[in-house]
C-alpha cells in the first residue's frame, strides 16, 4: 500500500464505537474526514467533530444515504445497528470500500448464496472491497490466532475464553432487562446463543477453512450461574441465588472432535455456585492444545471507571486501522486471512 497516501473515509453511525472511530478518523495523520452519516436526525446538521468531543472539524453530519454516496471518498467505516444491505451495496457500487464491525462478511462462503452474489456484484461495479473486523471477534478470533497457530503442525484444539465483567456497567436496562441478571435462574435466552452463534461461527469458519480442518459440525449452549451472596455492582442489586454470570459456547467439530471453540464469559461476580468456571478479570485466553501447546491471557490494564470508556476502542481502532489495507485490496468480500497484516500508523 501506499505509504504516504491519505485516505478519505466517511464515518457511519456515531454509537459508542462509531463516536470513538469518529474521533480516530479525524485525529488520523493518513486520514481526512469526508463525511458523517447519522439516523438521528436531531444530529443532523451538526459539525463532526463536536459529536464526537472535538472542536468543529467542518464536516456536517446527514442522515441522508444520496449525500453520502455522492461524496468523493475512498471508504465508509460502517458501524450502524443491523445491517443494511441495500445500504452496503449502493456504497460498495458508488467507489466506496467498506470496513465494518458489522459481522456479516467474517466468512463468505456460509452467507446466503443470493446476498453474497449480490454483495460481490456491488464490489465488482464499484472496484471496491468490504471487511468486517473489530475486537471479538475479528481480533482474537482470526488475527491472533492466525499466528499462534503457526507455532503447531498438529492442532488437537484451540479454546478462546472472552471475560466480561459487567459489574462496573451503570447501565440497569442492559443488566437486567436485556442481559438477564439478578433474576432467577430458568431457561437460557436462545436469542443470545444465537446471537454469539451468528458472528462467531462465521470467523471460527473463516480460521477453520484456512488451516483445512472446515467446520463440519457445530455445538451451541448457554449456561448461568447464581451468586452465592447479594453483590452490589453499578446498575443494582444481584441477590443472592439470582443470575450472576452467563457462559455461551460455540464449538465447531472437524472429524468429530472439537478443533475451534470460542466461550464467552459474561459475570457481574465471579463469586458464583459454578466455581468450575474459574471466571478470570476482563480479558481473553487462548488456549492452544497440540504439539505445541500454549496459554496466552490478555488482560485490561485499566480502572473499574475506566473500563467502559476503553472498551469502544478495542472494537473501533481496529477498524480504522484497517482502512489503508482494504482501499488497497482487490475487489470483493475480504477476510483477515487473505488481507495483509492490520499495522497501526500514528
């Protein structure tokens, strides 16, 4: 790619992950601003830079998909909630490549025939190239375990275990409405296995078939766990005996046995009756079982009050990252896999 050149990248959605991706973009040495896509329209009209805590940058945000294609830009960074795929494929079709955290496009070969074709024809018209990244998955998921994996010759198993502690979350509608805690125990919500299911099969498919040991059957469940004690956290109260922590796993089977598997951890306390799970502070491990085994634990270095404010990066910086390499990409549905190594300039 071109050292030097300076991409010109429009910003979609202003979330908690768009607003910090926002940020990045425009505070970027290789990258200029050129437009702001908002659905609220109470935030339309309104400077860029002040949605996301600068000072005005003179881009106006529009909550109009017609202005936005007519821009001259060379990407969209696409984080809004559910995806469009009208929306995608008239940007990828108007010249504009797409990076999103949207996980839609992790694994090409398993999205329904008729979008993908639909998707490949918009990147052909346009000479354009979409990808979807972020942290997890994305980062975990494929770019780190894509070297881990060089270390084996034999692979027997690969474990991610991804750790969130929600405690610090002042946010009771998502505890307790949407997550599920501090209620009793029951019937695991399907609609979250299905939802880890979605997004994480998809780049666990990705690695499989990379490595050729493909996915040939997948194991899903969800688990919870009671507190032992009444714990007070930043939304609320988690009384005793009520949900405390949720445990969902994606396993994908090669010849019968588990070769990739992904396990997310969600805990409001880690003083639960599962003590089997052996719940650790807000991280990752991968654990890597074959001729070369590993154990690599990543952990969060930040406040309990920092916590919330740091996480939208994790997802955000990697995308933005990410911008030189898909601009500079043949046309099509990229992955992590056939995309050269995601290097940060600053």
């Amino acid at each position: 790619m071109t050292q030097d050149k300076t991409y010109r990248v429009v910003q979609w959605a202003t979330g908690n992950v768009g607003s910090r991706s926002l940020r990045c973009i425009i505070e970027h040495p290789r990258m200029q601003l050129a437009g702001l896509y908002v659905s609220s329209p109470e935030k339309a009209g309104k400077d860029a830079g002040e949605l996301c805590g600068l000072a005005p940058v003179g881009v106006k945000a529009s909550n109009s998909l017609e202005e936005i294609l007519a821009l001259d830009a060379d990407c969209v960074v696409y984080m809004r909630q559910g995806t469009s795929f009208d929306e995608v494929c008239a940007i990828l079709a108007s010249g504009k490549n797409i990076v999103t955290t949207r996980g839609d496009f992790h694994h090409p070969s398993s999205m329904d025939p008729a979008v993908r074709a639909r998707v490949e024809e918009a990147c052909r018209k346009g000479g354009t190239s979409i990808y979807s990244t972020g942290s997890s998955p994305g980062f975990i998921t494929e770019a780190m375990t894509i070297p881990l994996l060089s270390l084996s010759r034999r692979l027997d198993c690969l474990t991610i275990d991804e750790y969130a502690d929600m405690s610090s979350r002042n946010s009771p509608e998502m505890i307790f409405g949407v997550m599920g805690y501090g209620v009793a125990p029951g019937v695991f919500d399907q609609a979250k296995v299905d939802y880890i299911k979605h997004d994480f099969l998809a780049s666990l498919s990705q690695i499989a078939d990379a490595i050729r040991l493909p996915i040939e059957e997948v194991e899903c469940s969800g688990e919870m766990s009671a507190a032992r004690n009444t714990v007070q956290i930043a939304a609320g109260t988690i009384p005793k005996g009520t949900v405390a922590a949720l445990r969902i796993t994606v396993t994908g089977l090669h010849g019968g046995k588990p070769v990739l598997r992904f396990r997310a951890n969600w805990y409001c306390s880690r003083d639960i009756e599962h003590s089997d799970w052996n719940l650790r502070e807000s991280g990752w491990r991968v654990l890597v079982q074959g001729d070369t085994p590993l154990d690599v634990g990543i952990t969060f270095p930040v406040t309990p009050e920092y916590y919330p404010l740091f996480t939208p990066g994790l997802t955000g910086h990697r995308a933005v990252n990410a911008i030189p390499a898909v601009c500079e990409a043949a046309p099509g549905i990229r992955t992590t896999v056939e995309l050269p190594q995601i290097i940060a300039t600053f």
